[in-house]
C-alpha cells in the first residue's frame, strides 16, 4: 500500500529569520561578557600597572643614599681653616619639595612635587655655619597632577602662608671643607610650614666644589600631623602620615 505524503507532512526547512535573531543575541552576550573580563582586569592589574607607572614617573631623590661599598663623607669634628669660607653666602639655585607614598587599592604609590623657586643665607663664621635659612616657594611645588597640586596647596594653607622655610638653630662645624670634598653633616633647626614650626634634624652632606661654590643637599622625614596638616583618605586612594621634605641647594659667596 502506498502511502502519499501531504505538502503539510513534509520536515519544514530552519527559518533563516531565526537564525538572524540568535546571532545578535548572541554577539551582545559575548560582549557583555567580554566587558565583565576587561573590568575585572582593571580591578585586578590596574592598579598595579598605576603603580609601576608612577614608581618610574616619581623623581629620584634629592638626597640620594650611598652607593653600596663607597665610603661615607667625612663628619667634621673641628673649625675650618679656610679663610676663604668665612663670610655670607647666597643660596643661588637649587631644588626643593617633598615625596610621599600613596596606597591605591592596595598599591604603593610614590609621588614627588618639586620647585626650583628656593633661596635663601648662609654665615661661616670662626670655621662653623653658624646661621642658614632655605625658603621654598610653595604655591611652586608641582607634580604631574594639576588636581593633586591644588590639594596640596590646599591642605598646607599656601594662599595664607606661600613659604616654607628651614632656619639653622645651632652650629655646624666645617672642619676639612676644601676644595672637591664632602662633608656628612647633621644640620639642628626649626621647619616653619603651614603656619607651624617644628623642630627638627636634618641629615646632610656638604660638597664644596670649588673655591666659591658649595652645595648643600638634605632630607628630613616629617609627619604631617605635626605641621598641621590632615592626610588626605578618599577610600580607594589614602596619603600615608609621613612624608619626606627634601632639598639641594647651591651658594656661592655674597
């Protein structure tokens, strides 16, 4: 017996149109899910990646540490003998500013301002610094962030108080100062910044490289709550409580 298959009985064909529908489906899925990985990259490695950029973007130090195995400067004991050192000297040029550390979702971050607007006096008398001051020019102090700089003259008070200064309070000797030497030295003093003053002891060395230049180069830790000022924290990026002011100088005879 033969059986006759109807045109309603036939395997209808795929509808292409279906087809048409899935496949936008299924491209914004991938998207959606592609962006799911791209953002929790970010989360993961961008702040890591932040924080390498910035370690190569933050200045070397001002006072930089001796190279391993090199001998450390001499530390003078005694008055020194040149003539030629005594009297006023001018602070010429030179950079100043600070450098802090900054924590991005867990990441260390160093960050440096710094201004070349520094000046400042020094006396040698009877073979000893006897006086020295170094002002800063504050509302100067820049780093790559304009938004980061306008913060920072926020929380110091520039517009009310635009200098910083540091003022010799005892005696240095210079003992052994000559020409193309270096002295290790400790320079006692007060920090006035943000209207505060603090004491403080600043490690620094002393490079006399020729018979009318001397350079002066130091760095003091400082904590900000002592200056008056408040770290910033917003969360997910937070200032540590310390942070080191640093300087170099050059002065030549006034």
């Amino acid at each position: 017996m033969t059986t006759t298959r109807t045109r309603d009985d036939r395997p209808s064909a795929p509808d292409p149109r279906g087809r048409a529908r899935r496949r936008p489906r299924r491209a914004l899925l991938a998207a959606v899910v592609a962006l799911a990985v791209l953002a929790l990259l970010a989360v993961l490695v961008g702040p890591r990646l932040y924080a390498r950029v910035r370690a190569d973007d933050a200045a070397a130090p001002l006072s930089a540490p001796a190279a391993a195995g090199a001998a450390a400067p001499a530390a003078p004991t005694a008055a020194a003998t040149d003539p030629a050192l005594e009297g006023a000297w001018t602070v010429t040029g030179g950079t100043a500013g600070y450098r802090v550390d900054e924590v991005l979702n867990g990441q260390d971050v160093t960050v440096t301002g710094r201004t070349e607007r520094v000046g400042g006096q020094l006396e040698v008398r009877g073979g000893q610094l006897t006086a020295g001051t170094v002002t800063v020019d504050l509302a100067s102090v820049s780093t790559d962030s304009g938004a980061r700089d306008g913060q920072f003259r926020r929380l110091l008070g520039v517009e009310a108080d635009p200098t910083a200064e540091f003022s010799l309070t005892a005696p240095v000797p210079l003992g052994g100062l000559d020409v193309g030497s270096t002295l290790a030295v400790t320079l006692p003093g007060t920090l006035a910044l943000n209207g505060r003053q603090v004491a403080v002891q600043v490690p620094a060395t002393v490079e006399r490289t020729a018979p009318g230049a001397v350079d002066v180069t130091g760095a003091v830790p400082v904590t900000w709550a002592d200056l008056g000022v408040q770290a910033p924290d917003l969360g997910f990026v937070s200032v540590e409580d310390t942070g080191t002011v640093e300087f170099a100088v050059t002065a030549a005879p006034a």
